[in-house]
C-alpha cells in the first residue's frame, strides 16, 4: 500500500500518529527488495549513527526536528542494530529502536478484551518487563481508543513525549511498544493526545506499583518471584467453606493500626505488621483480618476508598512483594485475609481514570450517570464490556496473585440504584423507567458468578444497606451472587439501642428482637465497622451510657450479642480494647490504654476469650444461615429488658443457651427456659471479676425445674448479673 511518507513524517513530527512504526524503523523498499531505509525520530540528538555490529554509520539528519535517516544496502534479512546519538553537551547514548520489534498482542487478546472476558488482562496491558528476540526491555500496552496519539514518557526519555510513540492495534484501542533497556524500578506515565488535540499524562491503570504520594508516576514492576509456604492453608480453604467454619473478623487500616513509636509519622511496613499485627491478630482470637483498601491511593483521608491504581500495592508500606509476604505470614498463621474492595467509583484526580483519552471512557459522559455528587467521584459506566473487564480481572488479580481469601465490596448500594445519593433527583431512569442500574446489576452478577467459577473457596461480601432482594442468593436463581452481606440494618438498630440509657431500653425492645425476622433472609455478617468510629459518632465505648463501668459493661454486652447472635462476626480495630478517641487514619491507636488501665486490658481479654470460645463452640456458628440454629427461649420480658435464645449445631443435643440482661439491675432465682430436660452449667459471663465485671455468677450446676416457661418446656434458676450476658451449655454423661 503507498501512502505519502512525508505527510507521515509530519504527523510523527508533531506527536499525532497512531502508528509511527508504518515509517520509523527498517523498511524495505518497494521497488527494490535488497536495499531498506531506517529511520529514527530523535528529537534530543544533534547526530546519529546507525550501529551494526562493530560497524557505525552516519545517518542523515532529513528534518531539523531530529528525523534521522539511513539507506542500507545489500539487505536480505533482518539483523539487529542501535542507534549512537551525540546529544547536547556531546553526551552520547545508545538507543534500540523500539520500532523494530513487531506488535506482540494477539488478536485473541485483543478479542477477549473487547468482548468483555479476558479475565487475566493485568497479565497484557499495563508494563511488563520480558525479553524479545534476546532483547531485555519492557513492553507497555494501555487502553484509549479516543486517543490520537499515546506516548510513553519517563526519566529515560526526560519525559517528552515525542520519543515513544506508541503503536495502535487494530481496532481493539489498545496501544503497544515494546522499548528495549527499560527495566524494572523506572517510573512512567502514559502522554495522550486526546480525541480533540488535548495533552494529558496519566498513570497507568494496570501498574503494579507507584510511587509514594504525592508523586503519582506509575514505577515498572513484576509481581513474580515470591515463593509461597501457604499450601497448607489452601488446602484447608478448601475443605470446608465458611458458610459452617468459624468467621471472625478484625478490620484493620493498616496505616493506624500501629505506628513507628520512634517516628509516628512513619507508616510500618508490610513486613513490619507481619511481624506484628498477625500474631496479635491470633491471640485475639480471630479467624481472618479484614484491610481497608490497600490499592494505591493518593489522598490519606480517603482511607483507600478512592482508588487510583487498582492492581498497585500502595506503595506507603512496600512492594507487591512484600504485601505477599505479609498474607503468606497471615496463612501461615492460620489467618484468612479479606481485601476491601471499590468497584463503585473513582477519583477524578488528573492522573487517574477520568476522562482518560479525552473522553469519557471507564466514566458515562452524563454526569447524571458518571459522577457521585456526594462523594465528588466517577462512577464507572458497567454496560461498556472493557471496563466490566477491568473490574472483574481486577477482582480475580487480587484473588490469584495475592492469595486473597476474600473481597468485601464496598458501597454495593451506589452500583444497584440510579438515583442513590441524589437527593436532586438529578439522574437517568433505566430504559424500564426504574431506578435500578441494570447495567451494574448485571456486571454484579457476572463478577460473582466467574470469581466463584475460579474461586469457589474464598469469600465475596457485599456491604449493602438496603433490602435489595438476593444479595447473597446465586446469581442462576435471581441473586447477585454474593457470598455474605453486611448486616447494616443489625448495626444501626445495636448502635441506637445499646446508646439509650437502659432505663428507657425497654421502650426500644423491639430494636433487638426485629433483626431475627430476616436473620436468615441472608448470609450475614454482623458489622461493627469503622464507620461507626469515625469523626462526630464517637468510639464504640464513648457511645455506651452510664458511668466508666456501666460503659465497660454496655460494651461487653454488645459484644456478647454479636458474638451469639446469629451470622458472622466483624469488629473494628481499637473497639477490642475500648479505644476512647475516635478513629483518625493519621494516628496509631491507643495502644497504651490497654497497658496502662487495667479496664481496658480487661475488656481486650474478654474480647480474645470470645473469641476462642466461639471457635470451641459449634452451635455458634454450624448454622449460623438456618432457623434450625436459632431458637428463641424468651423475647417478651419487656419490662426487665431481658431476652434469651437458644444457638444449636447440626447436632439438636450439641446447643448453648443465651440470656442478655440489658439494665443494671441484678437479678435472683430467674426462671430461664431451657430447650432439654438435663442439667446445665454456665460456661462464659461477661460481668466475671476477670473482666471488670461484678462477678454475679452462676458457679453451681443447674437442674431443671419441669414447668414451662417463655418458649420451652422446663426452665432453670439463675443469677441475672448487670448489663450482662451469660452462657450455659447441657451437662451430659
């Protein structure tokens, strides 16, 4: 095919070709096959010379611009060759040409990707370092078919655009170059020439690793190379999935768990917290540690939650690898690890996602349906198949390549509806006229059903806060296809009940008997989470009513009834120790609270005794999704404000009876129904002496009186201590 190589040129020239390679690199000519003409833009040389071998030869400068030329003759196959290029100062570097290597994407790549489904995309675009033709560089691909021209630009090219103009493939809209001698550590950014002639640099979305903020290049980066020890516990992960095992959870933000005592402005390592956040993590007692966002992020206030490398560590605390370390060391420690995860939306810092090749690509143009009005993000535009399949390999990313064992995705409301969080009534219906987004319903569905395909033994959470139907039903019977879901409703009303003072409790009643009307609507987790301990709620302890020991005592008992309430269990960084303060992401927690007052020290004991005892308790949670595991015993003692209910396992005779006394008043000769006509024992109080209670116990075993009472057949007597909750299992044989 002719073209006019001149007006090509000078599109090159001008930084607005799509494929410089049609006129630089080695071009045979036409009309004579053995001879070939080579050429190189060059914009920082004052001279050129073509290197062959041990053979130089001088190439002439065709355009003031740096268009350097050469007519090579007696060609008959092609052969490797450099550049020498004296540059100002008569500094002299050698280049390879970049343009010389054939586009390397194949067209089922490029077919997978635009269609939707080429789940490990990571492992394409982006900057992966790798070797062609016995040539060591790193090969870039990026994703902006709006774009006249992109560029990739870095320290190795002092950051000008003109120098590595990328290759367009196809009609796919991915751009390619390969650029030898680039490795490993060099740091780049994407410059593109928008759909209207704009300049704008972005970061990579698909970078591996970036530089710490407030710098915002992406940094070349291979995730290989770590050798796992976890096989045993993938191999237990295996065996038994968490709808009948044990599920509690600490989230933690790991840049306020703890801080370098010596410097608390400095942030520990991933290697530091796996030094000594997990074995604090397994002494408490809890099966997994769930991490506010850990994908790079450029504003520390935003926790995490506005993402603008979604493959990328944050570099605050390391290297990919080290983050590796770090969940190799929870595994090895029998500890499961959740990732938040924000598939909702997305800064609109410069560098990041918006409006990437000038247009509104991972965004809707419509601000009615692309921008969050709260929040001041972008939403992504889920009908558009490449960025459905940015997300969804995002997702299995993490799940592969980290051996996550959970993603909790966050504000999963703001993808189901429209109109959510615009009080304006300032969005676009769906084209039924409804609220619901169709489109992100269906990528939500589409996400779950591939990760479980792939994954059928990690965890999908969705934090949900309406009553949406199905959230944790399979996606094939009419669910999303989510594994669990945030029981939002269950915070809210514990948060409002436990926050009155208890004389007025029993007006509120209803608040703790209502959430077992839908308990088993779904699979739930029971969150006590970092947004109720952020600035202006106050601390979970500060919320509880009453003097210094009633709030101890409040706080227990609110964690006794997450604990053997029906779904699994979350907690708050900070809250096991009755952190004082609110949460603020720039400060360590109190740790010297627990050192110093012995309440606190208290209450952290109670916290891991919960825990190891609901680990050696199966009723607690071998049905945790089932009315066969709950049984109430007594909800109707208003006055008093008592209630009690029974948890069994899959074995009927394998159960513990629960009773919650929610005021202060002590109680004597309390008749408490039992589901069995045998003896009982108590085996856990929360007011004991050991954690600052009162120790109102019941240390004699309990025989059955054979008259009913509340919801059972026979009852026992016992001593109802303060804002307190006890626990009494069957003694047999």
């Amino acid at each position: 095919m002719t073209f006019d190589v001149t007006a090509e040129l000078d599109r090159i020239i001008a930084s607005d070709h799509h494929d410089p390679a049609r006129v630089l690199g080695l071009h045979v000519l036409e009309h004579d096959p053995n001879t070939a003409v080579i050429r190189t833009f060059l914009p920082l040389a004052e001279s050129v010379r073509l290197v062959v071998d041990d053979q130089k030869y001088d190439m002439y400068k065709m355009r003031e611009e740096g268009l350097f030329e050469i007519v090579y003759p007696d060609y008959s196959e092609p052969f490797d060759y450099c550049f020498e290029a004296t540059c100002h100062n008569d500094v002299i570097r050698t280049f390879h040409d970049p343009y010389r290597f054939p586009i390397q994407l194949s067209d089922y790549d490029r077919h997978l990707f635009n269609s939707g489904t080429h789940y490990e995309i990571y492992k394409k675009l982006g900057a992966h370092p790798t070797t062609i033709n016995n040539t060591e560089g790193t090969i870039f691909r990026v994703w902006a078919p709006a774009a006249r021209r992109v560029s990739v630009i870095g320290d190795f090219n002092y950051w000008d655009g003109r120098v590595h103009q990328m290759r367009v493939v196809g009609q796919s809209g991915i751009w390619e170059l390969f650029i030898p001698g680039i490795n490993k550590g060099e740091i780049y950014k994407f410059e593109i020439r928008g759909a209207h002639g704009e300049i704008i640099e972005k970061a990579d979305p698909f970078q591996f690793f970036a530089e710490v903020r407030p710098k915002t290049a992406s940094v070349i980066w291979d995730i290989e190379g770590y050798a796992w020890q976890d096989s045993t516990w993938l191999d237990k992960r295996k065996k038994t999935l968490l709808y009948e095992r044990p599920f509690s959870i600490y989230e933690v933000h790991l840049g306020s768990w703890q801080r370098d005592p010596a410097d608390p402005e400095r942030f520990l390592s991933y290697r530091e917290l796996a030094d000594s956040l997990v074995p604090y993590v397994k002494e408490m007692g809890f099966t997994h540690i769930e991490l506010m966002p850990i994908s790079e992020h450029p504003y520390d206030e935003s926790w995490g939650y506005q993402v603008t490398g979604y493959f990328a560590t944050t570099s605050r605390m390391g290297t990919p690898q080290d983050f590796k370390y770090f969940v190799d060391i929870c595994h090895q420690h029998d500890l499961g690890v959740i990732l938040d995860w924000v598939p909702s939306h997305f800064p609109s810092d410069g560098h990041s996602l918006g409006r990437f090749d000038g247009t509104a690509l991972y965004e809707h143009e419509d601000p009615r349906q692309g921008e969050h009005p709260d929040w001041k993000t972008l939403i992504f535009n889920y009908g558009r198949k490449e960025v459905a399949n940015f997300l969804i390999a995002n997702a299995l990313f993490w799940l592969k390549e980290f051996h996550i064992d959970g993603l909790r995705v966050d504000a999963v409301a703001s993808l189901l509806y429209l109109d959510y969080g615009r009080t304006d009534n300032n969005w676009v219906p769906n084209q039924y006229g409804g609220k619901e987004n169709i489109e992100a319903i269906e990528f939500i569905r589409h996400l779950n059903s591939i990760v479980y395909q792939r994954h059928p033994d990690i965890a999908m959470i969705a934090e949900e806060s309406t009553s949406f139907y199905g959230v944790s039903k399979p996606a094939d019977s009419g669910g999303l296809g989510f594994g669990f879901k945030w029981n939002m409703g269950w915070m809210n009303d514990m948060i409002s009940y436990f926050s009155k003072d208890p004389l007025y409790r029993k007006y509120h009643h209803n608040a703790l008997t209502f959430s077992l009307l839908y308990a088993f609507s779904e699979n739930f987790i029971l969150p006590l989470s970092h947004d109720e301990v952020v600035h202006g709620k106050k601390s979970l302890l500060s919320k509880m009513p009453g003097d210094r020991w009633q709030q101890f005592a409040n706080l227990r008992l609110l964690f006794f009834f997450l604990w053997t309430h029906p779904g699994k269990k979350l907690l708050f960084m900070g809250g096991e120790f009755g952190q004082i303060s609110e949460w603020y992401c720039k400060v360590s927690l109190d740790w010297h609270l627990a050192e110093q007052e012995e309440a606190h020290k208290q209450l952290q004991d109670y916290v891991a005794n919960l825990n190891h005892f609901y680990q050696e308790t199966p009723a607690l949670w071998e049905k945790d999704f089932s009315y066969d595991g709950f049984r109430w015993l007594d909800f109707k003692d208003v006055n008093r404000s008592i209630i009690s209910y029974a948890r069994i396992g899959k074995d009927p005779r394998d159960h513990i009876v629960c009773l919650l006394n929610m005021t202060p008043e002590v109680l004597y000769d309390y008749p408490l129904g039992v589901p069995e006509d045998v003896s009982y024992q108590e085996v856990l109080c929360s007011d004991t002496a050991a954690f600052g209670g009162s120790h109102v116990t019941n240390s004699a075993i309990k025989f059955p009186v054979k008259e009913p009472y509340g919801e059972a057949d026979q009852h026992i007597l016992v001593s109802v201590p303060p804002l307190a909750g006890i626990i009494f299992k069957p003694v047999r044989g």
